[in-house]
C-alpha cells in the first residue's frame, strides 16, 4: 500500500509541475508584446514635379509644410524613378511590383487592361493577409462601360473613369456611380478621412491608397488657392534648360517641340530659343493646384495622429510620373528626359525609418510592392520585378543594389507630341536613350557633368566606348526583366 501511495503523490506532484511550467510559458506568451501588422497609406500625385515641394529649394515661393514635414520625420529617396512616365501604365507597376510589358497596362486607353490574375496587386496579398483595403481617387484603370467595374484587390472602392474632373465629378462609389459637388481634392479627403475613422474593421490593419487627380492637367486650383502666389515670379529651370535649341539631338525632338504645328515642320538643325515665359501661368497654375494636396496630406495625418494609428501606419507619398515645367520648352512627360521620369517619393515610418534620412540609391515604382509585402511579413510572390527598400532604411548604403535602371515609353495616337517608342538606360553617370527610329538618332548623355541633358553625345567617338557599354548593359536590363512587347497590338486595335 505504501508503495502504491509514493507512486500517486509521484504522479500528482510531476502534474503539478507541468502545470506549473505551463502557466508560466503562458504567462511568458502574454507579456511577450505582439507583433503589429504596419498600416499603410499611400498618397499619390498625378503629374507632381519631382522638385516641387518647398524643402526642394526650386521655387523659393513654394509652400507644402506637410510635404516638408513629412521629408523631415521620414525618408527622401532623392533619385526614386517611374518606369514607364504616363499615368495607367505607372499605377499599375506600383500596384503590382512589375514592368509595363510584364502587366500588360502600357497605355491609358480603355481598350488597355492589366493581367491582374497572373500579376495581383500588392492589395490582394494584403487582403489575403488579413488587411482592409480601399481604392479611393484616381486608378486610371476604372473602364466601367455603362457597369460597376471594381478592380481586384479593394475591400472598398471610391473611384472614376479616366482622368475624372475637378468640381463636381462623377464617383463610382462601390459600384454606385453619383455625381458628388465640391472640389475634387477635397472630396478624396473626406472620404479618405469618414473610411479610416468610421467605414472599415478597426479590429484588422488597413492598407488606404489615396491617389489624387491633382495635379493633372487643366492644373485647376481650388478656389481658395486662386490668388495664391500672385505676386511670385517662377525662376527659370535648373541648368538653363530652357534655352534648348535641340541642335544635335534627334529630329523627333525638334517635331515634338513644334507642339500643334508639327504638321507644318520643316527639317532644320535646330531650333531658335523660345522666349522664357509663355507657359508660366500653366505652370503657376499646377504649383498653386499642389496646395489642396498638402492640405489634404495634413488632414489625412491629423486623423490618424487623433485615432492613435499614425505611429504604426507606413505612409507613403509619391508621383505617378514626372512632368516638365519648361525644361527643354516641354509640358507633360512620357519621354526619357530626367523631369519626366524622375518622380518625388517619401516614406515615413518611425518603427523602421530614421527621421531625416537621405536615400540616394537608384529605386524604381516597381520596388514599392516588394516593399509593402516585407513590411507585411509577406513573402515576395516570384513575378515581382521590384526588390524591396527596407534594405535601405539603414543610415549606410546598400552594399548590394541596383547600378542601373531600365525606362520604357510605347507610342500612342499623341504621336509625335508623346514621342515615339523609347528605351533608356540610366546609370548614376550617364543615359542612353534608344527611340527604335531607322533615319534619326539616339541620345548620350553624360549625367555627372550635363545634368540638364543638353549636350547629345552619341556622335562624340570619345564616347563610343560608354555607349558601347550601356548597349551592353541594356541588352542585361531586357533580359532581366523579360523585356519583349508587342509594342503595336493596341493601335491595330484602336483601328479595327
């Protein structure tokens, strides 16, 4: 009986002591603080100057506290590029970490629709994670045809057809269209603000895509911003592009800068100087258009500062394309000319991001999503082209990173105002820029001492070496990243 008895007070006391040892492992996984999924909120611009806010420098007038502020807590990448410089075919390499000839968006017609079952967007991954996620503003990818057409990937969906309009637009709000009054900008923010504070599972992490209209063109101001910089004069463009007479550069060049009288060009080596100024208030216009976006990346902020969200929310805010204010005597964007593809991009996250950091290496719009998803601890699916930032979140530089980058540009029905067929190569020294044109030149650029891209240099033989070697190393970015379109499908279509 004795022996019977040790063997039960044995059994208890061994149970005692795993339960002891469990609880304490229980209590451990308790205090041990969880990790937090990130918010994100991506803010974008259409057609935003890489340069055009204050902290830049380049319009001593310029007011954008919330761009500045939000540089000053965060990181600016100062040589963050598109690769593609049009509105759909950008959009759609930020949402799904691919080139234009990967997706299959490399034009802004309707008839244009990107492959989003074999290239999910970034937002499908974060769904499949557990996130909430909102479209609300401009896509350009919205073609609805008389019915809802939601794109994949959003939980909610505030969005227009094409580029929309100013005041009073037209919404597809869920799949409801309904003209909504007031200014655009201001119209996105408030829904940005009634999602995030009242619309969506405040229990899951959220992933809000804020894209603007602003500041496209007509580059249409609220109307309380009418007046603002009157009295301000805009500087000439940095390194006199301006004076650009297009002598030595390609012929395409000289048609394109005839505008609408193209039809009437006659060959000439080069151009007479265009007078600085007749296109200043179109330009003042587009900086005073700006002033609704910081006002509306300060308020989208402040609601997450007051909801206890802003610490753990990746905000992330950039530009579909560049877009030239003069340079060159150009508007718009598209070709491969730095203010075209060079675009603004900051991201403020404090968890991960040193306030005030400065990052220099060459990123593209294709290293967002592989971004997103590591900041997700989510793996990289195989089709992304883009490799993730946080590698460069660090105060040093990346021992391992991109030493060159590849630009495409398809040519539409804007022809020759959108330029041709282009492929560049751009590495910290020099540009090449290919356009496909049997009877007309390329260009070189040496970007270190002509940053302005004034002096082509493909005819120079001292650089026959250099071109050589961005041939070369073209021939590696095409082979990398799949490079191989059809590059004229959808004008045969657009002629049927």
């Amino acid at each position: 009986m004795t022996h019977h008895l040790n063997q039960y007070f044995i059994i208890v006391n061994n149970m005692k002591i795993y339960y002891f040892l469990g609880a304490l492992i229980l209590l451990a996984s308790c205090s041990t603080p969880k990790t937090e999924q990130p918010n994100f909120l991506f803010i974008l611009v259409d057609d935003q100057p890489f340069d055009a806010m204050g902290f830049k420098g380049r319009y001593p007038f310029l007011e954008t506290p919330n761009m500045d502020k939000l540089a000053k807590q965060g990181a600016n990448f100062n040589n963050y590029f598109c690769t593609q410089s049009i509105c759909s075919p950008s959009r759609a390499s930020f949402l799904t970490g691919t080139y234009s000839h990967i997706h299959g968006v490399n034009q802004n017609h309707h008839l244009v629709d990107p492959d989003w079952e074999s290239y999910k967007p970034y937002s499908i991954h974060l769904q499949n994670a557990g996130y909430e996620t909102a479209m609300i503003g401009k896509i350009h990818m919205a073609h609805f045809n008389g019915k809802k057409h939601i794109r994949p990937g959003f939980d909610y969906w505030y969005s227009f057809k094409g580029q929309g309009k100013y005041f009073n637009p037209e919404i597809n709000d869920n799949g409801i269209e309904k003209q909504v009054k007031g200014y655009m900008t201001d119209i996105l923010t408030n829904e940005a603000v009634s999602w995030l504070t009242d619309k969506r599972d405040t229990n899951k992490p959220f992933s809000l895509c804020l894209w603007h209209k602003a500041v496209h063109e007509d580059h249409l101001p609220a109307p309380r911003h009418e007046k603002l910089y009157e009295n301000d004069t805009l500087p000439y463009p940095p390194y006199n592009t301006h004076k650009e007479t297009f002598e030595g550069k390609p012929e395409w060049q000289r048609i394109k800068a005839f505008d609408t009288q193209w039809k009437d060009y006659k060959s000439v080596d080069k151009l007479p100087e265009k007078p600085w100024g007749s296109k200043s208030d179109k330009y003042m216009r587009l900086l005073k258009t700006l002033a609704a976006v910081d006002e509306s990346i300060g308020t989208v902020l402040e609601t997450l500062e007051q909801t206890g969200e802003l610490e753990n929310t990746v905000v992330i805010f950039s530009s579909d394309n560049g877009y030239f204010m003069g340079e060159h005597t150009y508007w718009d964007k598209r070709i491969a000319y730095e203010n075209s593809i060079r675009i603004p991009m900051i991201m403020r996250f404090p968890e991960k991001i040193k306030a005030g950091i400065q990052i220099n290496e060459m990123c593209l719009n294709i290293d967002l999503a592989p971004t997103i998803l590591e900041l997700a601890n989510i793996e990289k699916p195989a089709y992304m082209q883009g490799e993730s930032m946080v590698k460069l979140f660090g105060n040093e530089e990346a021992s391992e990173w991109r030493e060159s980058i590849l630009f495409e540009y398809y040519v539409d029905d804007a022809y020759p105002y959108a330029g041709p067929d282009i492929l560049a190569v751009k590495t910290d020294n020099y540009k090449l820029i290919d356009v496909f044109l049997e009877n007309d030149i390329d260009e070189l650029y040496d970007l270190q001492n002509d940053p302005g891209e004034m002096n082509n240099l493909i005819n120079n033989p001292e650089f026959d070496e250099i071109e050589k070697e961005l041939r070369d190393e073209m021939e590696i970015l095409k082979k990398k990243y799949k490079y191989n379109p059809d590059r004229d499908w959808w004008l045969r279509e657009v002629k049927k």
